[in-house]
C-alpha cells in the first residue's frame, strides 16, 4: 500500500487532509505561493525585489501570502535594523527548500506547455 493511503486522515499542524496530496497543495497552492517559492527557490530576497519579479500580483496579496508561507514554515523572514529603514528579507528554510523538485517540475512543464502550445513574449 502507499504510504499516502494508510490512513484514513492525514494531520499536520491541527489541520486535516483527506490525502497527501491535498496537504501539498494548501501549503504551496493557489494563485501565488508557488510562485513566490519558485522566486525565493534559489536565494533570499527583499520585499521590493519580490514585487519586482513578480508585478501583476498586489501588495496586499504578496504580503498575506508570504505571511502563510512563513507561518507553514515555508519561507522565514528576516528584520534587520531597529529603526526605518528596516531590512526586512525572505528565504526558503529547509522545509522550503525540499520543494525544490516541486518547482523545477512545475516549470519544466509550464515552459514545454508554452513551447508546444503558446509562445514567449519579450515586454
């Protein structure tokens, strides 16, 4: 049997999943989580940097975001500095770094999809 399927339920902090999939993609699903992990997959960054990379999404969205990523233990957030301005920086802690193979898969796929099927577009 699978180790996914050997019970009925799966538990991670207080939260329940019917399967481990399920589990995987509430912590790195939706809209922008992956993509803030694929951002920070190789090094920290700061917020502006992030916005930088990533400008469709909004201030607030990046920030609620990061905030569920840090608190799933995904990423860390690190303050430097007492007083404005503070550096504030984001990274992948080692629980974010194992979904490294995640992400590289993701954008394998997605650039074989855009190859295949849709084109690059320079800005």
């Amino acid at each position: 049997m699978k180790t996914e399927c050997q019970m009925d339920l799966i538990k991670l902090q207080g939260k329940i999943y019917p399967c481990t999939v399920s589990l995987v993609m509430d912590l790195m699903g939706g809209k922008w989580k992956a993509v803030i992990l694929y951002h920070l997959k190789d090094n920290s960054k700061r917020y502006n940097q992030l916005r930088k990379e990533m400008p469709a999404v909004t201030e607030r969205t990046l920030s609620l975001q990061l905030r569920q990523l840090e608190e799933d233990g995904l990423i860390f957030r690190k303050v430097e500095g007492e007083k404005p301005p503070i550096k504030v920086t984001y990274g992948l802690t080692e629980f974010g770094k194992s979904f490294r193979k995640v992400l590289d898969s993701i954008t394998e796929l997605g650039n074989s999809i855009t190859l295949n099927k849709g084109e690059f577009i320079n800005k």
